[in-house]
C-alpha cells in the first residue's frame, strides 16, 4: 500500500514458473515500489504451483485465471483504475487477461518472449485481429539484447496494437542487470501519466 489512500490498483505478473520465476525478484520489486510512490495499491503474486502457491502449472492459459483472480482481488479492495505490469512470461499471460477484460485500464509489458527458439510451455500470444483491435494503452519495454525477445521480432508484435509505445533499453538483456529502477522508473512514469494525465 502507499503511504496515504490509493488512488489507483495495480499487479505485477512474474516470469516464467520453470525457469524459476517468482513473484521474488528485483526487477519486480523495483517496479512495486516505483509505483506504491506514487499512489498505486499494489499485489505481486506468485502463479500457481510457485512457492506455495496452490495448484501445478498450467502451461500458460490457466495462469491466466491467476492473473483475473489477482484483478479481482486488488479491485475489491482498492478500485479503478487498474495498471498491470508484467515480465517475460507472465507479460504474455497478462496481454491475454487484458484482451478479454477490460478492468486493466493499461499495460506495461517488459520482455514478452517472441523469439522462436524458445522451448518451454508458454500461452500463444493473442491473435492480429485480437491486438488490432485493443485499444488501451500499452508500454512495451525491451533490452537491446534481451536474448528471449529479438528486436525485429518483438517490433513486430509492437506495430500490432494500435497506438502502442516501445522503448528499447540500450546495453542491456532480458534482464536488465542493475538497470532495475531505470526500468521501474521508466513504467510508473507511463502509469502515471496514462491514468492521471495533467
């Protein structure tokens, strides 16, 4: 929670739960805190079967679920507007909860994992007419280098949502090694701005 009454919700999406991802991490701690600075009541969770989270992993699709019930949870307690910021694999699973649930007023995507070598279960991205088709606001962070998201690849999946926003981090990879606030900063400046416009 923020210091004072919130003034908007938020959740964080970790990444992928075979790779070890967890709710745990700095990148997503730096993004909590950046946004609780600025007013946002914020829930980070663990998908399911992740250090003790209930149930086994669902290959990407039943995540899904995991990210709605999160929504449903941040909005009883706190309300509208809600902001979700995801990484890696779990910003492909939030991409895909906010297509078909239009209480995420906007999104941070950090990462999504587009390239082609990559071998482990993750949800299909949503289709062209579905992103064509979505219209709210969308951030799109990537690493110069990030070796899970291509460049060209993942420029392509960006020119697919109308209106978009792409920043590419120079010198750095998926993972943004001691660039975490930048990032963090970069995202909740986005937030902020998108839902409470001067």
């Amino acid at each position: 929670m923020p210091e004072g009454s919130p003034r908007a919700s938020a959740v964080i999406c970790h990444p992928h739960p075979l790779g070890g991802g967890s709710k745990d991490h700095p990148i997503l701690w730096a993004i909590r805190n950046d946004l609780a600075r600025r007013g946002f009541a914020v829930l980070t969770f663990n998908f399911r079967g992740v250090m003790g989270s209930e149930g086994s992993f669902g290959g990407g699709d039943a995540e899904v679920e995991d990210v709605r019930a999160a929504v449903d949870t941040i909005r009883d307690r706190v309300g509208p507007p809600t902001f979700v910021a995801a990484w890696s694999f779990g910003a492909m699973v939030a991409l895909n909860e906010a297509i078909t649930d239009d209480r995420v007023t906007a999104l941070a995507l950090v990462g999504v994992p587009v390239g082609e070598s990559i071998d482990v279960p993750r949800p299909d991205l949503p289709s062209a007419e579905q992103l064509a088709r979505f219209n709210r606001p969308v951030l799109f962070c990537v690493g110069e280098a990030d070796q899970f998201a291509p460049l060209p690849e993942f420029k392509r999946l960006v020119k697919q949502v109308p209106g978009a926003e792409l920043v590419v981090f120079p010198d750095t990879d998926h993972f943004f090694w001691r660039r975490e606030r930048e990032l963090a900063e970069r995202i909740g400046s986005f937030a902020e701005g998108t839902l409470f416009p001067t």
